[in-house]
C-alpha cells in the first residue's frame, strides 16, 4: 500500500496515488477514492464536518485489509471537536472496541494561539518519531488567533504552520485534513488568510442544512471544481441509519 517517494522527475502514469476512504461515501466520491496521501487537505464551512474528522479518525487505524493504515492518528485540536461518545458510537458501528480505538488516536490540545504555534512548529516532528503514525488531523488552525484578535504577526505564523504542515506530510507522505471556518467576508473563502489556503493543495467547503450537507471540492490539482450532495435523512427519535453514516443519497453536481 505504501511506497518510498524518491527525488527524480516522473511522468503522470509513473505516480502511483494512494488513497483511503475518508467513511463518508459522498466525500470518497468527490475525491474520487478518498484521502490521497502526500496532499494536504483543508476542510473548512459548518462545523458539522468535525464529526466527519472524528470518522475519519476511526476508520483510517483499521488494518490495510479493511482499508485503512493500520497505524494510530495523531490529532492536533484547537477546535474544541473531541467528542468520546461519538467515537465510541463509530467504534461500535464499524465492531472495534472502543478503548482499543481511543487508544490509537494521540490527542495534543492548544488553549491558546502560542500553544499552537508551539505544537506545530516545535513539537510534531517529536510526536511523529514516537508514535508510527499515518494520519495527522489538525483541526481549527487559525481559530485562536482569530479568538484572541488576528494581527500581522498572527498571520504570519499561521503561515509558517502551514507550510510546515504541507511539507511534512508530503515527505512523510501522510494523510492529513486541516480544518478552519469560512472567512467572515465571502463563505468561499477559508478563514486564516491568504498562506493558509495556498499551502494546502485540496480545499472542500462544507455547507450543511437540516436536510442535507453539500461538499464542495473548490481546489484540487487534478480534478474540477464540483459537489456532491447527501441527503439527510429525516427521523422521528431513534438511532439514524447506518446509511446517514455511510454517505446516505447523494447526487452529484458538476
């Protein structure tokens, strides 16, 4: 499934991508496959996409037969987005234990935009020669300088985070999501300026009502821009269907 990337030139039939499916059919089928390793991809919109890191989360530590990595999950949150019951429900539902699940994801918190600073820029290099990692999740970047009042110091270490999370995934060759709102000024455009957006080669806008959640692939280096749309099913009380986790109808839009 993996493979050592070399320096050298390469023509397009010579790169072999690798991709694991991110649980969600919808995503997958935007991508194409799912979460390419190397790229870097940057989720931003409602909030409610966190539960798909959370998935994500779980599902891409499952073995290379099931389709994962088989490795644990480093997952860096300044974006307040754990949620134990939720992985323990996405544990059961794809018949892991969940404590064996909790043990394979490497949770680091920033309470302020310093910590994170420090995290990214100091301390991951470290977390990844301990822990064999194959996933890293990076969730709410720029949300504690934007709480505390976003400056041009801010912006520029949002910058220096940035490029060093596209260069260290692309040569460790991860699987990486990154998460950040929509810019206060246009819903299009992710919040934490300009550097954040460049140094992430995948973007996906998430816009999400109470009847469906629509992803919109708004960058990539292969593919168009386009969408895909899941319906949310509607409920009277209960437990959702396990389709709603799985990608539900879904329709595509060019």
């Amino acid at each position: 499934m993996r493979e050592t990337i070399r320096p050298g030139f390469f023509t397009a039939d010579q790169v072999e991508r690798v991709k694991i499916s991110s649980g969600v059919n919808a995503l997958d089928n935007l991508l194409e496959g799912g979460i390419e390793a190397g790229l870097t991809h940057l989720v931003y919109g409602d909030r409610g996409f966190h539960n798909d890191f959370l998935r994500f989360a779980v599902i891409s530590q499952m073995s290379n037969e099931r389709g994962g990595t088989g490795a644990p999950v480093i997952l860096i949150d300044s974006a307040n987005m754990i949620k134990i019951e939720r992985i323990t429900e996405i544990a059961y539902e794809l018949e892991l234990e969940p404590e064996e699940v909790m043990d394979r994801i490497y949770i680091t918190r920033a309470f302020n935009s310093s910590q994170t600073y420090d995290i990214i820029m100091n301390q991951m290099d470290s977390f990844f020669s301990r822990v064999p990692a194959r996933v890293l999740l990076v969730t709410g970047l720029p949300n504690l300088y934007i709480e505390e009042g976003l400056t041009g110091e801010g912006l520029q270490q949002i910058s220096h985070m940035a490029s060093k999370i596209m260069m260290f995934t692309l040569q460790r060759n991860l699987f990486t999501l990154e998460s950040t709102s929509t810019s206060p000024k246009s819903k299009n455009v992710p919040a934490g300026g300009r550097s954040l957006a460049s140094n992430s080669q995948v973007h996906i806008r998430v816009e999400e009502s109470k009847s469906y959640v629509r992803y919109i692939l708004a960058k990539h280096p292969q593919y168009p821009v386009r969408s895909v749309t899941k319906a949310i099913p509607t409920t009277t009380g209960g437990t959702l269907p396990l389709s709603y986790f799985l990608g539900g109808e879904e329709r595509e839009e060019e």
